[in-house]
C-alpha cells in the first residue's frame, strides 16, 4: 500500500476534497493510504508532522494552481522537498493541473502532468470527468512503485532501493506540430467558457468587496454573455462577449462595449494562435494605446485579464 500526500494551497481546499471523493476506491482496494495537513492532531508541532509525511511518502501530488505557486510553505519546502526526493527516485511527484496558471515555468514544469496535456480541472465542463482522469493517472503511477519489503528483506539494504520499470529519459521531448482547425476552434470554445465564468466570478467578488458596487453577468446565449457594473444604482461600465465571427470575418472572442448583447461593432477581438507547442490567445491591440498588446501571446487566463481590464478601467 502506497503512502499519497497531498501538497495544496489551503485557498483550493474543496478541489482537493473532491479529489479524495475520486481515490475512494483506490483506497478501498488497498492500494494507497492519504495525508494532507488537516490531519494534524491538536497539540502537535504543524512543521514537523507535514516534514514526517511528507518524507514517508510514496506519492506526492502538487495540486497545482496561483495559490500554490503564491504560497511560499507550498513552494519552498513542500514543493522543493518533493523533487528532491522525486530525483533521488524515493517518491513519484505528479502535478494535478487546478486552475490555470503559469506552471510550464516552475521546476516541475518538466513533470508530465495531469488532466490529460495538463488541461486545468476546472477548464472542464464536467469535473469528475478530470478527476476521474487523475484517478487512473495515479493508478497508472501506483504499478511502477514496488511493493514494501517483507520484514526479512530489510537485513538486506539493496531491497530498500525502488527499482522502476521505466528507463531513464530526457524531460526535453516536445517538438513542434501543426494544429488543425478542431484543435483551434475547440480551444476558442474552452477560452469562452473561461472567461465567461472568470467574469462571473470576478463580479461577485467585486460586488463582495465594495459596498456600494452592484453588478449584473446575464448569459444571453451558448456563446454570448453581458457583464454590467453600477456604483450607486448607476451604470458606470458594461460590455457584452461572443466569440465567432468578428471583424472581417476573423474567428475570435470579441469585446463590445455596452450591455445590447452581440452586435456589428466591436472594441476587441482575441484570436487563437500558436507557437508551435501550445495554442495561445492573441488580442487586437485596439483598447492599448498605439497597438502594443498585439504581440503579446496570452493564455486563457491571461485573455480573461485583458477583457476584464477594459470593463474594469472606468472605475479605477
């Protein structure tokens, strides 16, 4: 039975209790026990029981998102430990993409991850369809980790050294590809649905946040949605966003100022782009001055900030 320790941000907890929901069998099958820092009893030292498990482990998930990487404990002694000891071959780290973030840059960027093609959990439209992905990712990972030693074998100090099945490789294995126009046009779908429940979000919580702030997000249709913000009981800022066909017939996300829901004008069009490994997200450039956000490459959080920064700039 392996030993599977949970590395998350506090902030991603009801995530993270999902996907224990999903390893129920695994466990009831014998094949993993789990520990994550809620099961620090009263009175005990918080550093040195997270140290102990975490060093006992077998399995170490990274549930990854902003929080984690923004979390200092996470990343400076959990994450850091973990692919010491994932390099020494003493445990297997696997990153489980949350959220979307910047995580191609962080140390364990190299690591295969999961969802598939480390597709965040929450850019699925059902999550228990990606945690059951990361469910049998985790299975997946269990077979290539040998069983404890017998108590006899432990007079023999080779047995306690983890022999895997896989052969060493190279983490430098990606090589360009073209992407067909499914690919483009289901990443301009996920990119939607990314920033209409980004919109969403970001709206209650900046109602949450100023009492004299009311806003209204109104789905008009599957790829049409409106986002109004009044201070007061006035409307001070509004928009509506589609994606399909914009300006000159362009494929894209398209901004429009006003809440009227789609119509022929237009503020700012994100289109899909590539470069070469992994499709991006690239703005117009019409709501910066001189143009210059055209050259920036986005991903889909990164378009979700570039819209929410044009309806947000008339109150800041």
């Amino acid at each position: 039975m392996a030993s599977l320790f949970f590395s998350y941000s506090h902030k991603d907890e009801q995530l993270r209790n999902e996907l224990e929901t999903h390893l129920a069998l695994l466990k009831r099958q014998g094949k993993i026990t789990t520990w994550y820092d809620r099961r620090i009893s009263a009175g005990s030292e918080i550093d040195l029981s997270i140290s102990e498990e975490l060093e006992s482990a077998q399995v170490i998930l990274l549930l990854v998102s902003a929080h984690f990487l923004a979390s200092n404990y996470c990343y400076e002694k959990e994450m850091e430990r973990a692919l010491e000891r994932h390099k020494e071959r003493s445990a297997v780290v696997i990153p489980v993409i949350l959220h979307p973030c910047d995580w191609h840059s962080a140390p364990f960027g190299s690591l295969l991850a999961t969802p598939t093609d480390g597709k965040p959990v929450s850019m699925y439209a059902n999550m228990h369809e990606a945690f059951t992905i990361v469910t049998k990712d985790i299975r997946k990972a269990l077979e290539q980790i040998p069983e404890a030693p017998s108590t006899a074998a432990y007079n023999d100090p080779a047995s306690l050294i983890p022999k895997y099945s896989s052969n060493p490789r190279s983490s430098n294995l990606a090589i360009k590809k073209e992407f067909n126009d499914h690919e483009r046009d289901e990443f301009l779908e996920n990119s939607y649905e990314y920033i209409a429940r980004f919109f969403a979000g970001s709206l209650k919580e900046l109602e949450k946040r100023n009492a004299q702030i009311q806003t209204r997000f109104k789905r008009i249709d599957e790829t049409n949605f409106t986002a109004s913000v009044y201070s007061n009981g006035r409307k001070v800022t509004s928009c509506s966003i589609w994606y399909g066909s914009g300006m000159m017939g362009n494929q894209g996300i398209c901004y429009s100022s006003g809440d009227n829901g789609r119509g022929n004008s237009m503020n700012e069009i994100i289109s899909v782009t590539d470069d070469g490994y992994s499709l991006k997200l690239k703005p117009m450039g019409m709501q910066s001055f001189g143009g210059q956000d055209r050259d920036k490459d986005l991903s889909q959080q990164g378009g979700a900030e570039h819209l929410w920064e044009i309806l947000i700039r008339p109150l800041q």
